[in-house]
C-alpha cells in the first residue's frame, strides 16, 4: 500500500484568517472525508500516524489546525471569541461539503478540547456532518488553573484581553505514559503552551453554551474513554455525550489508555475499532 504523504493547505474564513490543515489524499474514491480537530494544546502534527492509517483504509483525512495554534502563527493563541472558533469550522465544513458532495459521508473528528468546539457547532448549526468521532472529549476536565491563575485571568479578559498566561497541561505525562511521546510533546515547537486570558475566558463560556442551550444529536457518535486519563473525568464525560445524543451512540473504553490515544504503545486497536465504525456508517 502506498503511504501518500500529506499537503499543508490554507483556508480563507469570510473574516480573513487564513487556517491551515494537512491534507491526506484517499487512495482512489475515497469512502468519506473524515475532518479532525484538535485540543487545547495539541495540532494535526500529533495525529499523523492515525491519520495515514485511514487513508490507508481508504478514507480521505482532513486535520484542521485551529486558529493561533499550530501550524497557524498568526494571533497564537488568540481568538475573539469561541462563536468565532464555532464560525471557522462551520465555514471550513461547508466547504468541504461543496467539493465532496452530499452523497459523500462527512465525518467529524474531535479530539479532546475539540470536542467542545464540536458540539458548540451542532448547536449553533446542526446537521453539517453525518457522524461524530470523540475522543478523550474535553467536556469536564480534571485539570484547571488555579483559584490564584483564574482571578488573574478574569482580570486580564478585562483590560488586557491579550495577555498570555499558561495552559494548565505543561506536564507531557498529562497526555501519556510513553516516555519518547513525552520527550516529543517536551519539545515540540508547534505546542500552545500560552493562551490569552480572553481565549481562556471564553473556553468558559462555551462550557455554559454547551449546557444552556444543549441539543439533541440524530447524528451517530463514537465516543472513546481512556481509563488512564489524568485530564478528563470519564464518568462525567460518558454522562454528558449521552445527554446530546439522540440516535445511535457508541462508547468504547480503554483501561489501559491514556489521554493521547495515538501516543499508546500499541495504537492499533482503537484505530481498528473506528475503522469498524466508519464502516457501518458509510453503508447506512
């Protein structure tokens, strides 16, 4: 099998960011076009093992880098406000929609933090994709700033919405127990260590957005816990994906996993239970 190496590809939004992704062709017609996004801190960068495996299986794979983070330098880790994270991926998903069709399924990925983002859109504007793949969702955390760092951060949203202040995940074996996965994460170049305080501000808002104006998704889910997880709680987490879902939902859970499932020394069986996945939706 050939493994097709990705492209960086850049996307307008209407307000003139321009959002960068990796583009992972399909080998022949592809069965769906799968879109990820990512977490807080993380970027496709981390995912690009998984991400070859599902176009090996014959799945064209889009990784979307977020605004001010990743291979996107401009603002880093800034953004107006979450409705404007909300309005880049709807635009970026409209798009895809137009090139793909609407016989083609169209799958969204989320990845820990993203997952707010994920269904922050479904409510905002539902029915852009045809399925749903979580995982670790970053729904309710474990791990927050402290009561010192939060009052900080409340002050700068109000007169200097642009400071920086640190994302409470600097610690790699937050993510994973693997130790060349932590030296990786220790030194990667491309991870948002910093945020703005209104960036941080306003990851508060979407949380209330999620549960004021909480939806019901028709959409399937797949949802994946990992049992070793030291930043979410997986029993609220189940608890709350199961509070918006309203057709079919999935829910497959990993003892031994921690919160980064592509850094587990043997990844191979989560991707194969996704791919599994994908197949039954595809044939619906």
């Amino acid at each position: 099998m050939v493994d097709n190496p990705f492209e960086i590809q850049s996307f307008l939004t209407s307000g003139g960011y321009k959002l960068h992704y990796r583009h992972y062709h399909s080998v022949g017609i592809p069965k769906a076009t799968i879109v990820f996004i990512h977490g807080i801190q993380s970027h496709g960068g981390w995912y690009e093992s998984s991400c070859k495996k599902f176009v090996q299986a014959g799945y064209r794979v889009l990784f979307l880098d977020r605004r001010g983070s990743g291979l996107n330098e401009v603002s880093r880790g800034d953004s107006p406000s979450f409705r404007t994270l909300l309005d880049d991926l709807k635009e970026f998903l409209q798009y895809q929609r137009k090139e793909i069709g609407e016989a083609t399924p169209l799958i969204l990925g989320a990845i820990s933090w993203g997952g707010k983002i994920a269904f922050g859109l479904e409510i905002r504007m539902a029915n852009l994709v045809d399925g749903f793949l979580l995982l670790a969702p970053g729904f309710c955390p474990k791990v927050h700033p402290t009561r010192k760092e939060r009052f900080f951060i409340a002050l700068g949203s109000l007169f200097t919405p642009r400071r920086l202040f640190n994302i409470p995940l600097n610690d790699p074996e937050l993510f994973t127990a693997n130790p060349s996965a932590q030296k990786f994460l220790k030194e990667d170049p491309l991870a948002l260590r910093k945020a703005t305080a209104r960036f941080l501000i306003d990851s508060v808002r979407l949380d209330f957005y999620l549960r004021m104006f909480r939806t019901k998704i028709s959409k399937p889910i797949l949802l994946l816990i990992a049992g070793q997880d030291k930043i979410i709680d997986n029993e609220k987490t189940i608890a709350f994906v199961k509070g918006f879902a309203l057709g079919s939902l999935t829910i497959k859970e990993y003892p031994k996993a921690h919160h980064t499932f592509e850094f587990e020394p043997e990844p191979q069986l989560h991707i194969e239970e996704i791919k599994e996945w994908l197949e039954v939706q595809i044939k619906k």
